[in-house]
C-alpha cells in the first residue's frame, strides 16, 4: 500500500548534521518467502552512511542484552567454541551474552553476542544460523511466563516441545509437560537497549528510528 507522509521542514536532511540512526531494522534487509533475491542490498543504515559520511552518523539497533540462566543448577547459558549452547557458566561474560529479539506473538530469539548467530535447534541448540529464513523458524524461543522473573521457553515445533537442560548440559527440545527446574529459566537483562538509543539520538542533531517486523516470524 502507499502512506503518504507530510514533511514538516525535516526533509531534505542537511549535510553536516550529526544523525542517529536508531533500531532493530535499520541495519537489516530481511527476505521472505515469495519476494526472491535481489542481486544486492542496501540497509537504511549504510544509505544514510553513504549520503553524509560514516563519520556522521551513529547506530544502534536498540535491542536489550540478556543473559539466560537455569533454574536446575543455576549456571548461565554460553555459547562454546564449537558454537554448542551449554548451561555451564557462573557469571555473565560475551559467550553468555545475547541480544534479545522479541517479535511478540510469541516470535522470541536469541542472538550471540560472541559469534553474532542466531540460537538455532539442530539436534541441540547450537549459535550457527546467519538468520531466520528456513520454512519453519528453528531459532524461535516461545515464552510463557511462569513467575515475575522465570520463563518457559517452547521450541519451534507443530506440536507441543518445551526447551530443556540435559544431563551433559546442552539444550534440547523435549516433550512438554510440567515446568520443573530443567525447562525454568531466569532471564536477565545484561544491558538495556532503549538507554543506548536514548543516549545516541541526545547527541545527534537528528534521529532516525527505523521500526517494523520481521516479515519470517
């Protein structure tokens, strides 16, 4: 559809400005489906870069950080060197580190902030996708909230599967049932992502907030 918008002596921005650009689809030109591949892209993000110089604009795509800890040993989730997650870690550092994606409609993912992949389930759960675009998205995480500070994750599946902590502390899906410790996890945020978008755009002259959804999920 089109939107016409009315510019009210924002437009054209002025050279020389220093222009934020702020949010979860700034730097991001997702695909879907029926669309096909262009031959190149270019995110809003890099537009603006090109037009008034990488020294003059700023970016953060506002998302929290967080980091996810176990409710049966109380150990964080980190992604290890062969990019398997396991539930082994006592204090928060990059490896536990992730980038918090909630699309609502229970459409939630985790992105490493040591590799910058997405959790993904391949047999266990593994930082190892570049981004959601299979047919049925493996990298989700469908939250219920159990308490004011505890989660159940459920995996992608058609069916009922919650996500779970193996005895070798790696994360499978498994059949649902009641929430013990092994499918609670405590989720906490690390860093908040509206106070670095905040912080930026307060020194700007000009801020540029791209918002929207992710057309997969």
């Amino acid at each position: 559809q089109i939107c016409l918008l009315k510019n009210n002596d924002i437009l054209p921005l002025e050279n020389g400005k220093k222009i934020a650009v702020i949010g979860p689809i700034a730097d991001e030109n997702y695909r879907d489906w029926y669309t096909g591949v262009a031959s190149y892209a270019v995110s809003i993000r890099e537009g603006i870069e090109a037009a008034f110089g990488k020294e003059n604009v700023s970016f953060d795509n506002g998302y929290d950080i967080a980091a996810i800890r176990s409710c049966k040993n109380g150990k964080y989730l980190s992604v290890c060197d062969d990019n398997v997650v396991r539930v082994e870690s006592d204090e928060i550092g990059t490896s536990e580190s992730f980038e918090y994606h909630d699309w609502d409609f229970d459409s939630l993912n985790f992105k490493s902030c040591k590799n910058g992949k997405y959790v993904f389930e391949d047999g266990t759960y593994k930082a190892i996708s570049d981004t959601p675009y299979e047919w049925f998205i493996r990298e989700w995480f469908k939250p219920t909230e159990l308490t004011d500070s505890t989660w159940r994750y459920r995996a992608w599946f058609d069916w009922d599967m919650d996500i779970a902590v193996q005895e070798d502390n790696t994360l499978r899906a498994v059949p649902s049932a009641r929430p013990s410790d092994d499918r609670r996890f405590e989720l906490c945020i690390v860093e908040k992502g509206t106070d670095r978008a905040a912080a930026l755009a307060a020194e700007a002259d000009i801020a540029v907030v791209v918002l929207g959804n992710h057309p997969m999920q």
